[in-house]
C-alpha cells in the first residue's frame, strides 16, 4: 500500500498474572519468482510449509488463517490493510495471536 495512508487501529496489550509463551522467528523471505512483491499469502504459504510441524488445521483454514487468530502487522489489524493482500516489505513486524482458549 504504498502511497496510501493505512488505516490503523491500534490495540494495547497489558501483561497479567499469567505467564506469556511468546515464539519470535526473523525470517529471511523473498517473492515467488516473477513477482515483485511478497504478501501475506505469501508469508502463510511458507509458514505453513516451514513452520508448522503439526496440526496445520489448529492455524489455518484453505490459505488464510483460522476464525479466532488476529493478525496484526505493524502493529495493525490486517483487516485495515488487506488481509492476504497485505504487500509485506523489509523490517515488517507480523504477529498472530489465538483469540482461542489455549492460545
């Protein structure tokens, strides 16, 4: 979405009590061959592939992500900026989180 501003919306989260279980992975990814951009469906193409050891069903459904898992990019539900649309460039911060319980 270059050029255009990105409706964002912000979301806080605050730590309780509990323990969170955080896994970070900086990934080194490039577009298909041909193509000049990499996007979000790009990116759960190869989590899916290369991340995922079991249950892919758990995180995903057809080539998106399950009802119940927020995606935020730069801090930025993805819903604002496209979902698997979403052009994904250097430095770009993508996380999920499990709205589910035992997320």
């Amino acid at each position: 979405m270059l050029g255009k501003e990105r409706e964002c919306q912000r979301l806080v989260v605050v730590k309780e009590e509990a323990k969170l279980r955080v896994k970070i992975h900086n990934l080194n990814v490039s577009p298909k061959n041909g193509a000049d951009k990499f996007t979000m469906k790009d990116l759960l193409v190869w989590v899916r592939t290369n991340l995922i050891k079991e249950r892919p069903q758990m995180f995903m459904k057809g080539d998106s992500v399950r009802p119940g898992v927020l995606v935020l990019v730069n801090d930025c539900d993805w819903e604002h900026s496209g979902q698997l649309d979403t052009n994904l460039e250097e430095k770009d911060l993508v996380v999920f989180i499990s709205t589910l319980h035992g997320g």
